[in-house]
C-alpha cells in the first residue's frame, strides 16, 4: 500500500433470517423451491392485503444485537422505502427506517497488529426482493418472486475498516457468529449473505473522507477482499494523477479481479419514506430480551478464553476448536469423560478434522459418539496403545462400528501392549536416579516412600507400568 494514502471502508452485510416463513407472510422462505411457488397475494402487495410481523425475525434480529453489544431499539416501526425495479412486486420494500433494531457495537477481530473492535452504525430489518434471472432465457430476463419478502437484517459497519484484510476478517467473524447464533446460515455462494464494499481514499492526515464508491455483487469473502485491493489502488491512482473520485456503485468481476462501473450517482436516491400504514408499530420489552439473552449460547471469545485458561490448550488449537459451534459442542462434550483436554484437542484436530474432510461429513452427522474418542484417549493415556494405532488403526474401526468399544478393538487387532519386565526396570532405575534425596530418606528407614516411587513409575510409564511388578523391582533395586 502507498505510504501517503489509506484506505477507509464500511460494509454492508445482508443476512437472510433462518425464519421458516417470511418476514410478513406465511409464505415458504426456504431456498430452491420451484420458481414462483412461494408467493401469496400479501408477498405481491394485492390491494386488500395485510402484513404481519414475523416474532422469530424479531427474535434473531436481536440476538445477532445482543451478540454484537448493540442497544436494542424499544419502540420501533416499519416504513415504505418507494422505487420501481422488476423483483420488487409491491414497488416499495418495507424496511426500518428511523428505528433500526439495534444501534451501535461492536464485532471484535483479530488483525496482525492486534485485536480491533470493528464498529457497526446499525442491524436493521427489512425484506428481501425477489431475484432476477438474466441467463434461464436467451432473449429476456426471468423474474422469480420467491425471494421477495423473505426476512433480512442489514448490518451496517461504520466507516472503520482499513483494509481487505480487516475486512476478510470481520466477515468471517460476523459468518461465524451468524452461524453459532444459527440465524442464517452465512452461506454466501447461494446468497444468503451478501456484501456490498463501500470503499475511499484519502492523503494520511485528512480527516474527511473521501468520496466513496460502492461495490456489489461480491459472492465470498475472499473477493470482498480482492475487490477492496483492486478498488483502493485505483482510486490511489486516480488521486496520484490528480484527478477527482466519482461516487459510483460498481460491479466486481471475479474472473479478471477488476472492478467496472454499473452507475454513477449524481444525487442522493428520494425514497419517499413513510411509516407503512399497514403495519402497527411494535415495543420490545426487557422480558422479550431477557428471554433471548438467556437463549445465547457461549460465543467463540468466551470458549477460546476457557480453553486456553482453563484447559491450558494453545491459542491456535482453541481458536480451531470454536470456528464451528457443533465442533466446539462435540468437543466439550468429550471433556465430560476424560480430563486429558490437550489429547481431546489432538484428536479433534487431527484424526477428527481429517475424516470430516476427506469424508465431507459434517459434526453433526459424526457417527461417533465424543465419549468414543474419550476411550480411545484413556487406551494411549494408559500406554495400552499408541496413539499412531490407535488413530490408523482403532479409530477407522469405531467410525465403522460406533457401537463398538475402543478397548475391544484394540485387542481384535491385536495392538494391546503391556510392558515387560525390562522396560519397568528402566523406568524404576530413571526414577530413583532422578530422586537421590528420597532414596536415602527410604533407606534410612522411611519405608512409607514406597508409595512415592509407585506413582513416579506410573507417571513415567503413562500407566503402562503394572504396579505389582513395579513395587517388587523397585522393592529389590532399594535393598541394595
Ligand atoms: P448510503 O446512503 O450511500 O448507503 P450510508 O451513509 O448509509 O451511505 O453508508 C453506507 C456504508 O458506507 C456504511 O457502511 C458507511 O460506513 C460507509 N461509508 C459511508 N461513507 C463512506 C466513505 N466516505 N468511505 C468509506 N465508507 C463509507
Ligand atoms: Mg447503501
């Protein structure tokens, strides 16, 4: 990046709500229905029609707030926003105008240069439109209404983001949230979520902004962040030269990386505004947010804190753990049955991870139960099977068979190894030698020590060592 410029961004993010009907109808909000099939005379806007506020909408509009530390608007209404475009049936969306639901936050994260609160102005509801067709028909564009109504949130960054980077980052917070709170499924190939880029450039040391363009039709993270790159340095460039920046909304093109202009604003759009006559206003009450609150469950920052100072894992291994809220989940449950969180971790980042991958299988449709992979843990913990047999050879068995117990396969397979005699007299000769002190103390007549060299020889051993022949040895080595 050019030393005498930054770059200043805020993003828009639509979310679609996982709402089963729409946000004012009754209507199917699912996605890939046969065109056209989910549309009632309300979701056309029919003379004589009457919206009604979906309460789930509601609901998750102010979990995603509460999850973002916003305030949650108390009195709110929905307005008319007016224009003419072919997917809008009704010619007018309802949207929040003046009230969103919820004001202000933050999204925590994490650059090289440190964490970073990442600003949001506002979340907001509003329906969907339907969605235009341009390549189901040679000659014409296809209109399907599906989409209209469906239930969105619009969530409104501040203008604080410095970089594809930053940017790269927050949307994968914000999809992951979206995801932990399942209020939309962050899919953003299909259009579930989906960003617009507002983006500008001024010398360091401006504190006005620059004139922004605005650039649409982003469909992953990675070219959001593509297109910010692609967009700052032109608008640099444009500056260098000496020229103006003209607001624009534009297009980004994934397959040459470039940006192209779809149109150019000269003034601001007149929506004609007003409170939608249909629809009565709603108040939210401190119950209705209690009861969501206590619907949350524990967010990515606050199990990472548990796992790294609680369970003492790695920084990378918890951040792993939490991306998926069913992998987090899977894992917990499996600290339930052992206290060997770091093996819990191994195993979910290694063997676990691996076969959902390869197998692309998600978590929740794992046939192996998390107390399985405890098993297998206590096998290596107690030095009965190594943890490369038990991964290559026992876990493949159990995935097949989860019904099966670990123990059992391991001795089908024949992997069980129990220590020999010399191994154990290696064991005792490594401890006694690390504990001069005690030896004597035992030698000059405090015999209770036995026990002490007992449990050393088991902690060495990871269990492998059996305790009888331990105690006989080490009975013999100490006589002399
Ligand atoms: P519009 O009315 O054009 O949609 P808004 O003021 O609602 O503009 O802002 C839309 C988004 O654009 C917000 O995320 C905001 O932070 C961002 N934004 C506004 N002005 C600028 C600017 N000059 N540079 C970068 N981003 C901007
Ligand atoms: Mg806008």
């Amino acid at each position: 990046m050019e030393q005498a410029f930054e770059t200043v961004i805020g993003l828009e993010v639509h979310a679609q709500l996982l709402t089963a009907s729409k946000l004012f109808s009754g209507d199917s909000a699912a996605f890939g229905n046969e065109p056209n099939t989910s549309v009632s005379p309300i979701t056309l806007g029919h003379p004589g029609t009457l919206p009604l506020l979906n309460k789930k909408a509601v609901q998750y509009a102010i979990k995603l707030g509460l999850a973002c530390h916003c305030n949650i608007t108390r009195s709110n209404y929905f307005a008319r926003k007016n224009y003419f475009y072919p997917d809008l049936p009704k010619g007018y969306q309802i949207s929040q105008h003046t009230t969103p639901i919820c004001v202000g936050g933050y999204v925590t994260v994490k650059t090289p240069e440190g964490e970073k609160k990442i600003v949001l102005n506002r979340i907001h509801l509003e329906e969907d439109a339907g969605k235009s067709l341009h390549d189901v028909n040679p000659y014409a564009t296809c209109v399907d209404y599906n989409r209209a109504g469906v239930a969105l949130v619009e969530i409104v960054t501040e203008p604080c983001l410095s970089s594809g980077e930053e940017a790269y980052a927050y949307l994968t917070e914000l999809r992951k949230l979206l995801r932990y709170l399942e209020v939309c499924d962050g899919n953003m190939e299909e259009g579930s979520m989906r960003c617009d880029a507002n983006i500008s450039v001024r010398r360091k040391g401006e504190t006005r902004l620059g004139t922004k363009v605005e650039v649409k039709n982003l469909n992953s993270i990675r070219n959001v962040k593509k297109a910010i790159e692609f967009e700052s340095q032109r608008l640099i460039d444009i500056l260098k030269a000496g020229d103006e920046v003209v607001q624009q909304t534009r297009s980004f093109d994934a397959v040459n990386g470039n940006t192209f202009a779809l149109r150019t604003k000269e003034e601001a759009n007149d929506y004609r505004y007003f409170a939608d006559p249909d629809l009565v206003p709603f108040n939210v009450t401190t119950d209705f947010i209690e009861e969501i609150k206590s619907n949350i469950p524990a967010l990515p920052e606050e199990r990472i804190a548990v796992y790294t100072q609680k369970y003492l894992l790695p920084e990378y291994d918890a951040r792993v753990l939490s991306e998926e809220k069913e992998f987090a989940d899977y894992f917990e449950e499996i600290t339930k049955h052992t206290s060997n969180h770091k093996a819990a971790s191994n195993w979910m980042l290694g063997p676990v991870k691996s076969y959902l991958n390869e197998h692309g299988v998600a978590i929740k449709e794992f046939s192996l139960q998390p107390s399985s992979i405890a098993e297998l843990i206590a096998l290596t913990d107690e030095g009965k099977v190594n943890f490369s047999s038990a991964s290559a050879s026992v876990f493949p068995v159990l995935v097949k068979n989860p019904g099966k117990k670990a123990h059992d396969v391991a001795v089908e397979k024949n992997l069980v190894q129990d220590a020999d005699k010399s191994e154990i007299i290696n064991w005792v000769d490594q401890v006694l030698q690390n504990m001069p002190d005690k030896v004597s103390e035992y030698r000059k007549g405090k015999k209770g020590l036995i026990g002490l060299f007992v449990g050393e020889v088991k902690k060495v051993s990871r269990g492998k060592a059996d305790p009888k022949l331990t105690n006989e040895i080490l009975l013999q080595k100490l006589k002399s």
